[in-house]
C-alpha cells in the first residue's frame, strides 16, 4: 500500500514538470508559416493567380488585357489604294524578237501582226473632254506601230494631213508573258483614257498645258489583254504615250511593238476606210 503511494506521487510530479517545461519553451515556425498567409492576401490577377506590377492598373480593379505593341507595323510600306486585277480574254502570245515592220510591205508579203488600230475624228476646237466616240464616224484609220509621240516625235503612223484638233482611239491587245504588278501609264496632250479588257484603267481627262502622265497599279497574270487608248488633242503636236513598267517602283518605258497586237480585221478597215 505505502509503495503504491510513492508511485502515484511520483507520476503526478512528472506530469506536472513536463506541463510547466512545455509553457515556458519557446514556439517554432513551420517552414510554411507565413507563405500561405502572404499567397492568400495578395490580390487575384482574375486567372487564379497572382497580380504582378507590371499588370496591375494601379486601383485594384483587374488588369486589362495587354494590346498588340503598335510599334511593330509603323515601318511597313504603304502601297497604292487600290491594286486592280484584270484577267486576259486570251492566253498569251508565244514572245518573239522585236524586229521593225516595214512602212509598207511588198505586195504579196504577209503584214505584220503587231502595231494597234488608230481612228481618227474630226472634233470642235473648243472641246474640253473627251468626246462620246460612239456618235462619231472616223475621218481617217491607220496602224499605229507604237505609241510614243512627243513635241519632236511625231505619232507613229499618223497620215498627212492630219492634225488637231482631233481625237484619236487605239484598239488592239497588248500581250503579257510574265505575271505581276504592272504600272500602265497615259501621258497626253490634251486628255486621254486607257481601258483594259474594257475596265477603264487610267483616267488623264481635261485640256493641258504640258503633257501629263498618269499611271495605276495592275496585277496581270500572263495572257493576251483587250487593250483601248483614247486621246483628243485640240492644238498644237500630237502628244501621247502608253507606257508601263514592272512593279510599282519601276520606270515606265512605252510598250514595245512586239507586245501590242492588231484586231484580226485591222488591215482590211485600213483599205477599206472604215
């Protein structure tokens, strides 16, 4: 009995040495303690995680979305307005040398196939704009073996006699065996018009003082283009050219003999005179 005492005594002074001893030690930290406090206060960036500065609008609210940096398209280059495509009524003509025609081939000599179309009309002296070509019948037909005249050049073709005031149209085709962006150009004195598969391409209207070009962007894949220049000229040297170059930087130069192409039935209206 007296031994049994002594143990229980015994246990209760244990227990209470190890309950004080427990009070008074110092308290450690989880290595944790804290980060999960930290996570969950820092404000949601809306995706489940958190915001940085760089994101942050600054009022708490959720960041936008950032844009596309601008910066990366303000150096590209702007072309025309418009880059017109026109397709071909004809596949192209195989390219041949350029090889001068002859004023006037020997009798029983096949003609050239190249060269345009070119009527003449008799207009007033006072017109200001190209005239309705519907309404009027041609004064004279030639072929023109290229459309390159100037003050000192004189209209390929052009008949004596003839002289402004006049309006002249061109018919035939124009021939392209490679594919692009063509730049096609008109310079006249006075106003004058280029059609392409009968889509009016250039407009150079009105009376000038000095000769003008005007040119347009176009994308041709190879063939052979209806092609149709009108001009009116109401003093002084015939003036005009159709002109084109390759891409739109490109010089124009006019369009050689051996890519304009005549109507089928060119040379017989020449004879006949209609």
């Amino acid at each position: 009995m007296l031994r049994t005492s002594v143990i229980l005594v015994a246990s209760f002074g244990l227990l209470a040495g190890c309950a004080s001893s427990s009070a008074n030690a110092p308290q450690s930290n989880s290595p944790d303690a804290g980060k999960v406090d930290y996570d969950v206060g820092t404000p949601s960036g809306g995706n489940g995680g958190s915001s940085t500065p760089a994101e942050s609008d600054g009022n708490g609210s959720e960041p936008a979305i950032k844009g596309r940096d601008s910066t990366t398209t303000r150096g590209a280059s702007v072309g025309p307005k418009v880059v017109k495509r026109i397709a071909a009524s004809k596949p192209p003509k195989a390219e041949e040398p350029e090889t001068p025609a002859p004023a006037k081939p020997k009798p029983g000599r096949a003609t050239s196939p190249n060269g345009l179309l070119a009527e003449a009309f008799v207009i007033p002296a006072a017109t200001e704009k190209l005239p309705d070509f519907a309404g009027l019948t041609p004064k004279k037909l030639f072929i023109a073996n290229t459309l390159d005249a100037s003050g000192t050049t004189p209209l390929a073709g052009l008949p004596r006699g003839l002289a402004a005031p006049l309006a002249l149209r061109f018919t035939g085709t124009v021939n392209v065996v490679t594919a692009g962006e063509y730049k096609l150009c008109s310079a006249s004195v006075d106003g004058s018009q280029l059609y392409i598969e009968d889509t009016l391409i250039v407009d150079n209207d009105g009376v000038k003082t000095e000769a003008a070009e005007v040119c347009e962007l176009v994308s041709l894949d190879p063939g052979e283009y209806k092609v149709e220049l009108r001009s009116f000229h109401v003093s002084g040297p015939i003036v005009v050219r159709l002109a084109w170059a390759e891409g739109k930087d490109g010089t124009p130069a006019a369009i050689p003999l051996k890519s304009l192409y005549k109507p089928e039935d060119a040379d017989a209206r020449v004879k006949a005179g209609k």
